[in-house]
C-alpha cells in the first residue's frame, strides 16, 4: 500500500506505513543550527528498522555530539570535504569517501563543508517510549568525552547517555523548507 504524503508549509511529510518515492527537495527540512540541514525523509513516521538520512553541513559544523552506538553505521560523502573523528582519531574525507562505523565505534563527521549519506541499523541502540518516541536504550549508546572531538566543538565536556544533555548548548531544531542546499 501507498503511504500518504502531505503537503505542508515546509513541504511534504509522510504521515502513515507503506512504500512511497519522494524527491528530497519537496520533503520538510530540518535546520539544526550549528549542525546543519537534513531533509526529513521519515515524515511523522518513524522507521523501525533503519535509519536513513542526508545531512548538508556548513564549515566546520558537526554532524552530531561525538558517540558510540550498539548498532552499525555507515556514511558517504556525497560532495565537498569533511573531518571524521573516529575512536580520536581524525581522518580528512572527500567525496566518494566511505566511512564504516562497526558498533561501540565511537565517531563524528564534521564538515568542511560536505553533503553526506547516512545509514544505520536501530535494532539494538534504539526504543519507542511510552509516548511512541524514538528513544536511546539504556546502556545500548553513550555521548562521549574526547579532545580531538572536543576542537571541533563536536564532543560533550562528560561522558553522557542523554540526547538532550549532549545537544543542549544548540537551539532546537526548527522545521524548514528547501533552500537550495544540495544545488
């Protein structure tokens, strides 16, 4: 069956299960200010299995809080360069470069700028609440302290299994329409 796609001001948002084909300049938008835009491919719904994305990160923007998950990542680099932290380690990336994130890899990618593809497993690292929130699962991921991380100002100042602790010095993600980022 066909999911139902809805147009809104900020673009389509899925709203419900099934297979559906969308191009990524009509979705809605996510601007994470300090950590770039990402176009909201899974609508209202959340992806059980898999989680799929697109993130266009500006000079020196991190594409997330340094960490380590139970699960599997993998990222390519669609366009531009990037700096990935991995296990303290930085690596210099460029298009086409992929990077392999076996799990408790703990890693970030910080653009230069770059647009990267970004896929992971959620089949250990991941919940829904009670509220039907994708959540972290205790002990299952951590936000992790580390000085190469931390010069990028991708690493929290302690070691932290909370989201909201390892991200509360950004601004809320705010929903947006595309602007012409991946041209």
């Amino acid at each position: 069956m066909e999911a139902p796609l809805e147009q809104t001001e900020h673009g389509l948002v899925l709203k419900g299960d099934g297979w559906f084909v969308v191009n990524v300049k009509d979705v809605r938008w996510r601007e994470k200010p300090g950590r770039g835009r990402s176009p909201n491919l899974s609508g209202d719904i959340l992806f059980d299995q898999l989680g799929v994305g697109i993130t266009v990160l500006g000079p020196g923007e991190p594409m997330s809080m340094y960490h380590w998950e139970s699960d599997q990542e993998d990222f390519l680099i669609l366009s531009g360069t990037a700096t990935l932290v991995i296990e303290g380690e930085e690596r210099p990336l460029k298009q086409w470069d992929f990077v392999h994130c076996p799990p408790h890899a703990a890693h970030v990618i910080v653009g230069g700028p770059c647009v990267v593809f970004g896929v992971g497993s959620r089949e250990r690292h991941t919940m829904l609440d009670e509220g039907g929130r994708r959540v972290g699962k205790p002990g299952e991921s951590s936000y992790v302290t580390d000085p190469v991380a931390a010069k990028h100002g991708a690493a929290h100042e302690r070691d932290t299994e909370s989201a909201e602790e390892a991200y509360a010095r950004f601004p809320p993600v705010e929903h947006a329409r595309y602007g012409g980022w991946l041209d």
